[in-house]
C-alpha cells in the first residue's frame, strides 16, 4: 500500500501544535509497524527510515503580538 502525502495548514499556534503532533505520531505508528515490540530495532529503524518532512513557518505574526505586548507594558521602549 503506498501512503499519499500529507499536508496541513494552521493558522493558529494551537492549530500548528495539533499538526505537529499528528506528524510525531504517524511516523511513530509507521515505525511501531516496521519494527513491532522491538525498541531497540525500533530506535535503529529509525536512523535509517526515508521520510520526507517540510516545514515552513513564518512566525512574523507571533513576533508582532510579542513585540506590541511588550512595548505596551514597558510604555513603548524597546
């Protein structure tokens, strides 16, 4: 059976998490099928398993809320 990529988009910090996680957790069940019961040959797998992972984020947005808080609550200064 051949998987098809995946792609997701958040749009929110709690979206990215979310995200993230269910990547962490499809490579782990791809892994728990490649090497079942075995942590050992598990850990060794992985080291070794092709997978392809992008990810692009642009934290401008974040940075900004960061920067207005802060310039609120010190009167402007930076």
């Amino acid at each position: 059976m051949t998987e098809q990529p995946h792609s997701w988009t958040a749009n929110t910090a709690q979206e990215a998490l979310d995200i993230l996680d269910a990547a962490r957790k499809l490579i782990e069940a791809g892994m728990l099928s490649l090497a079942p019961g075995d942590g050992a040959a598990r850990w060794k797998a992985q080291q070794t398993a092709p997978l392809h992972l992008t990810i692009t984020m642009d934290e401008t947005p974040l940075g900004q809320l960061v920067a207005d808080r802060h310039a609120s609550r010190h009167g402007g200064a930076l």
